[in-house]
C-alpha cells in the first residue's frame, strides 16, 4: 500500500519535495483546471518527479462540455509533466448525485480514454455510489479513488482520500489530503528513479523523417505508416541512456479508411518494466499499419536524442 496527497497551489505551497518523498509520500495529484479555466500547477510535476513522486493532474468538474473539460485536463497533465498518475475528474458540488452527474462522468472519462490515458474518477461516497456503475459500463479500467472521512468507503476503491486535515514535511500548510492505496498510474510501467535527475517528456516522430528531441518538450504527431507497420527508432550519443516509461497510440486511422476518431490503445514491455535502448544499440517496436498518433514518454541523461520511423 502506497501514500499520496493531492493538492492545489492556491491552498499548498510544497517548497520542498524531497521532504514530502522521504515521508513516505510516492504520488501526488495535483489540480490542474476547474471548468474551463486552468489552475497554475507551480512547476510541481517536474519538481516532484526529480524527487521520485510520481505526479498526476485532476480537474474540478463543472456542469457544461465534458469532453472540452476532459481535453483541456489531458492537456495539461502533458504540457504540466503530470502524466505519471491516471488524469482524474474531481466530480462535486455544484453537481449532486443521479443521472446528470453519472452522464457527465461516462463522457468526461470516455473522453480520457479516447486521448490514450486510464482515467480516474474521484467522489465522496455518495456521489461515487450514484455514477460510479455507469462509469464501470462504458468505461473499463477506471481508476476509482473516493473520498470519506473517519471510515472506510462503502465504494471499492483504489485509493482512498481517508483524511483532509493532514501535517506533510516539506508542504506549507494548515491541512492537506492525504490518500492511501495503490499508486494509480496511468498505464502499467512506473517512471524509474535515476541519479542523473532524467528529463520526461513526449516526442513526435515522421515517417522517414528525423526529428531531434530536448527534454521537456511536450509533443505528438502523425506517422504515416503507408500500409505496413514501420519502426520506431530511438538514439542518443555515446554512453547515454533512453529509457522509455510509456508509448500510448493517441488514435489511429485503420488502413484503407480516412480520417475518424478511433480509440487508441496503450502499449507497454510485457513485464511492466520500461524499455531501455542504448546508442550503440537502438532498439524498436512495430507499430500497426494506418496513421497512428503516437505520444511516448521518456528519461534521458543526454541533452537530445534522435528519434526517427523507417
């Protein structure tokens, strides 16, 4: 069993990371938007990935475009270097519990799922209750972290939000969330811990095309796979390292069909492990054929690495 917080900056000013980690704290949500307006996230998810947490954005729903809300989260969980954690829709007040709530909760989550995350919903337990079997049906996998307070969840859970008054080192403030269960990560493969600090990131990659990469860049395009699976390629210099966390297939277009918004699927080693290339020996992972939109999340020690599709 793991502990987590979530916090908002308005409200928690974590000056020192380190602190929150030797604490025993391993993951922390951070929120990232309410509605449709964005939330300033501090630079928390680099911050606190270098100090080993792993680090997700969720998103104060409000009644309106689920989808636009969904979207605008997934951006910013990419753009914020908050993509360790499942992106999570924080559905409460103004919304109570019964069938507007539960809608607004299949489309917020099937939207998530569609961008190539595992989505996480988040309620207190009578909210939870109310949309949570709607949510199940249309959406697998979900991530379920409920809310209460002085007693266990009626809801099955994956992480329980057990206390809203909590004391963490390293965090300046009079309370904070405090959470326990399984890290909630978006796909399979935990993001290694590195002594170089690596740099996370997401990369695009064109067929027959190199394209040079720097850390931090937040990126993802089309590869034309021209009816036959291609191959992706990652290098860096000599003595470098490229350790690959995630490869999410954001969408893709079947052969033979043109455009549409088809569900992509994720992809991951088998064993749960990243994989690792070298540059004396690059590595590479068929892709299926048609246009695939791809986002790969990646450490390094060098400054750039190529990566390219043939």
């Amino acid at each position: 069993m793991a502990n987590g917080i979530d916090v908002y900056v308005a409200y928690q000013n974590v000056r020192d990371w380190g602190a929150v980690k030797r604490a025993g704290y391993d993951f922390c949500y951070v929120k990232a938007g309410d509605g449709t307006s964005t939330r300033a996230t501090n630079g928390y998810g680099p911050l606190g990935r270098s100090a080993g947490v792993a680090m997700g954005a969720y998103w104060y729903a409000q009644p309106g475009n689920a989808v636009q809300q969904a979207n605008m989260l997934c951006d910013r969980a990419l753009g914020e270097g908050l993509a360790d954690l499942a992106p999570a829709l924080d559905i409460e007040s103004p919304f109570v519990p019964g069938p507007a709530a539960a809608a607004f909760a299949v489309a917020f989550c099937r939207q998530v799922a569609a961008r190539g995350f595992r989505p996480a919903l988040y309620a207190n337990d009578s909210m939870m209750s109310a949309v949570l079997p709607a949510v199940r049906a249309a959406v697998p996998n979900v991530i379920v972290w409920v809310a209460r307070y002085g007693r266990n969840p009626v809801n099955g859970y994956d992480v329980w939000q057990w206390n809203d008054k909590g004391s963490v080192p390293g965090v300046s403030a009079s309370s904070v969330d405090l959470n326990q269960g399984l890290i909630p990560y978006n796909l399979a493969a935990p993001p290694p811990a590195h002594s170089a600090a690596p740099a996370t990131s997401t990369i695009e990659v064109l067929e027959d095309g190199i394209v040079n990469l720097k850390p931090g860049q937040n990126r993802h395009a089309p590869i034309p796979a021209a009816g036959r699976p291609p191959y992706l390629y990652i290098c860096g210099g000599y003595g470098d390292f490229v350790d690959v966390h995630q490869i999410d297939f954001i969408g893709q277009t079947p052969a033979g069909r043109d455009g549409g918004n088809y569900l992509g699927q994720g992809w991951n080693q088998g064993n749960g492990q990243p994989w690792r290339w070298q540059a004396d020996r690059p590595g590479y992972i068929p892709v299926p054929p048609g246009t695939v939109y791809v986002s790969l999340r990646y450490s390094t020690t060098s400054d750039s690495i190529e990566a390219f599709v043939s």
